[in-house]
C-alpha cells in the first residue's frame, strides 16, 4: 500500500496512510472481588489502521462497552495498553485528541442547541480557537447539507438530520480515530444510507473507524475486519470477505430457460448436480462447473448463484460453537 502523507490540521499530527492508529496489547479488566470477582474482559489485542473500518461485534455482556471504555479513557485497565497514534490515553490526556465518538441514542448533542452552536461548543470543549470552531462547523454543516438548517434547535431536526449532526460533532477536531456506536439504529432506509455513505466517506479520508452495532448487515456492508468477542475474549478476528468466505459453502444454484434433454440430465447427473426442472443445484469443485455449464448449452441461463453466508450466520454460528464449548 503506498503511503500517503496529510496534512496536519492544527496542533494535531495526521497519521500517514495504512499506519496504525489504534493498538490494543492484552487488555484486561475485572470488577468485584473474590468469588464476586468477574472478568469482563480477558486479554483482549487489536489493530486498527488508518482508512479502515473495524466491525468490534459480540451478544450483550461480551465485554465490548468495557473494552470500548477502555480505548476511550474512561475506565484503566487492569493490565495491558490501549495507544492511539502512539499515545496511550491513559497516561497522556492529549492521547484523547485522536479519537471522536457517536453513541448509541440522544448522548452527543444538546437539543435546545442549533448545529451551529453545537458545532462551535464542542470544537472549543477540544480547545480550538472559537473562529476555527466555527468555521470548520459551518463545513461540516455544508459538506453534510445541513447549512440551511444551521439555526435550527437540533429537537426539531428528524432523526437523520440529529445523525449526521452527531457525526460532525465527532468530526470538529479532526481526529484519526471515530467510534461509532449504532450509528444506522433507529433510521429510516433512506437516512440510513446516507449515514451509511457518511462512513464510508469518512474512511475512505484515512481515519479509522471502530464500529459497533447489533445490525450486522450494517456491519457487514460497511467494515473492512469483523472482530468478535464472547465472554470477554476475542473469538474471531479477520477481515469481513475472509470470515464469509470460511463459512460459505461451494454450493450454486443455477436456473435455465426450458427442459434438458434426457442426454443433458444425465451429462448434468454425471457432474454432480442436481436437476429439479429449471433449478440444478451443485455442489461439485469450481472447475467442474464450466463442464457443467457447457452441458446446458443451448439453453439460456438466468443466473448462476453461489451460497454464501452472511455476517448474520457466521456471527450466530461462532458464539454458539464458543458458548457450547464453554458450558
């Protein structure tokens, strides 16, 4: 990957592309004591490199707000260490300058403010000047079409429009790192895509994102890695096309125009395949399947599918396996 240097904005260094932004070595963290004692999270290591998004996923009570927290400062961590670009965020309170964020529900704003002054407030709550505060606010406010709704309370903007403000909120002090939590939750299809196209543009500028959210098909869109937890421990880790991959199967279903001929039905059976009218499933190696196609011909083929799993599947599968293991 060829690297690319950005410019800094402010004080603030900008990490070059494809370097890493956040490292997570070994994180632990326990609460109670003796039989009491639990813990929450257990060893727990990641990597998130600029322009990447990183799906961080796993059932309620995993260990993800506790990681989460972690990162962001706000809780210490028995053993390990969390750096953002290099700075370890609980030694160093500049390390927080790095990292935005976007929670889950109505947290990020305060509603009797317009976007504009949310804007500049939180911008000068990162100790930026007041005048670039609202300058950069004012961009945002356009690159996200907002501006004509720049003097308007955030209550009486939809839920879509609370978002996107939300996000450029996380967005005011430029930093390397965004934690989104559940950003599309609660939207209509059409604000959630736009959110959706947000994200993706986000990264695509160099920050890193770490994702969290219970709509896996939102994950599965938007990530670049899936990184499961279950009870406290890392289960999987690998980039999302790889995880769907390993649990897909080599099954396609194809379906043609018209009846075969006895002699196709038999060529076809000879290869492996399954005929039931116009459906044939296989479940034959990948270079068989061109035989199997030449077989068919004349005949006009709608479509060639190959079974694959979602992230939805894949995501079930692994915390049942780990929980049966672990009784």
């Amino acid at each position: 990957m060829q690297l690319v240097n950005r410019p800094t904005v402010g004080s603030l260094p900008v990490a070059p592309q494809g370097s890493i932004v956040l490292s997570i070595e070994d994180l632990s963290k326990a609460y109670g004591r003796g039989k009491q004692r639990f813990e929450a999270v257990r060893q727990v290591s990641l990597t998130l490199h600029r322009g990447e998004v990183l799906a961080f996923l796993g059932p309620n009570g995993a260990g993800k707000t506790t990681t989460i927290k972690m990162i962001a400062g706000l809780v210490r961590p028995d053993r390990g260490q969390v750096t953002i670009a290099g700075e370890d965020p609980h030694r160093h309170a500049r390390a927080l300058r790095h990292l935005g964020a976007v929670l889950e529900g109505n947290r990020n704003l305060y509603w009797r403010l317009t976007p504009e002054e949310n804007l500049e407030y939180f911008g000068v709550l990162r100790q930026m000047p007041r005048k670039i505060a609202h300058r950069r606010g004012l961009e945002l406010l356009d690159r996200f079409e907002l501006l004509d709704k720049r003097n308007t309370p955030v209550q009486k903007l939809s839920r879509g429009m609370q978002q996107k403000v939300a996000i450029a909120v996380a967005l005011i002090h430029d930093p390397q790192l965004l934690l989104l939590d559940e950003p599309t939750l609660g939207l209509d299809v059409e604000a959630g895509e736009t959110v959706k196209a947000l994200v993706r543009e986000i990264a695509q500028e160099g920050r890193a994102i770490l994702l969290t959210t219970h709509q896996l098909d939102v994950a599965e869109e938007l990530s670049d890695r899936v990184a499961i937890i279950r009870r406290g421990q890392i289960i999987a880790e690998q980039s999302t096309e790889a995880l769907l991959q390993e649990f897909s199967d080599s099954t396609y279903q194809i379906e043609v125009e018209g009846t075969l001929t006895v002699a196709q039905t038999q060529q076809v059976a000879q290869l492996g395949a399954i005929v039931e009218g116009p459906h044939i499933t296989y479940a034959g190696t990948p270079e068989n399947l061109y035989a199997l196609l030449a077989a068919l011909q004349p005949l006009p083929i709608f479509s060639v599918q190959r079974d694959r799993a979602d992230l939805t599947q894949v995501f079930l599968k692994l915390v049942q396996d780990t929980q049966d293991a672990n009784p």
